[in-house]
C-alpha cells in the first residue's frame, strides 16, 4: 500500500477536526465526554497554520493526521488520529515514524506524548516508555492519562570490527 503523507493546509481543519472526533469515539467514550473534550478535538485553520501538521492520505482522502509542538529538545506529539476505518493498515506507524523523523529535523531529541489510556499500548509498540501519568478529572471520574516518550537520538552503533564476531569459529581458550 502506497500512502502518501503530506503537510496539511488549512482548508483541512474540518477534516481533520472529524478524524480526531471519530477516532475519539471509537473508543466508546459517553457523548457528554466527547463535548468536553471539544475544545481540545478541534483543529482550526489557525491551528493548522500555526503548527507542524501532517496528514496521510489513502484514496484520495485524509485517513488520518499527526500535530507536533513547539520546536525544541523535547517535542510534545499533540494528535496523533487515524479514522477507525483505517485502523490496522499500518497508517499510524507511518505517521509516528514520519512525526518522530520531522521532531528529530527541527531540533527534538525526545518526543513526548500525553496519551489516551487506550492508545498506550500502541505508543509503547512504537518504542514509547511511560514516564509518567497525569491525572484528569470529569464529573466524579479520575482518568489516568499517561505520559509517554520516545528518544530520538540516534543510537550509537559500535564500530564495525568491535560489532562483528565470527561464531563460526571456537573462542580461544583463556
């Protein structure tokens, strides 16, 4: 599957702002949550042309999007969203890789997420570690929200003569 990932304009915002509200629901969270949660699952135009947005496009339509933060050693990952249909086709591997490549271009050496509890398991496949957890609060219910980071600074390889050992041959005797 081909995908093609390209930097969103802002005449993109309403599709980006349903991607992030269908992605939201197909965890099954109560509607009443869901409003809550509007002012944050809102891309505007003015958002889009004031942040480092990028969005995959499958079939000639957006099938989901990431948002980075300020440049700057650590880089908050603010969106990451892909539409329920396209879950399971690798799309959002491809926009983390690309988001955590960009972050690493403008300067980041950690990327930081604060993660949806049901999103956690995909950042720690993607290479994430939880450092830590912040507490949200909605009517009488504590939500856990965990703080996730990925190090982008390339990892020192050793040297090729110390990296390559010929099992082939016996270990001398010491």
């Amino acid at each position: 599957m081909i995908q093609v990932i390209r930097r969103a304009e802002p005449t993109d915002a309403p599709a980006l702002t349903s991607i992030a509200f269908t992605s939201k629901r197909h965890w099954r969270y109560p509607e009443r949550w869901i409003e809550f949660w509007r002012p944050a699952l809102t891309i505007t135009e003015g958002y889009v042309a004031a942040h480092e947005i990028w969005a995959v496009v499958e079939a000639g339509e957006i099938a989901g999007f990431y948002a980075l933060g300020e440049p700057g050693i650590q880089v908050e990952l603010e969106h990451l969203w892909v539409s329920p249909e396209y879950l399971g086709l690798g799309l959002g591997k491809a926009l983390f890789d690309h988001a955590a490549a960009r972050a690493r271009e403008i300067g980041g050496q950690v990327l930081v997420v604060e993660s949806d509890p049901n999103a956690e398991g995909f950042y720690r496949h993607m290479g994430a570690m939880r450092v830590g957890e912040r507490l949200s609060m909605y009517e009488d219910l504590v939500r856990v929200l965990p703080l996730m980071q990925f190090d982008l600074t390339p990892v020192a390889q050793p040297k090729a003569a110390q990296s390559q050992i010929d099992l082939r041959q016996p270990a001398p005797d010491r």
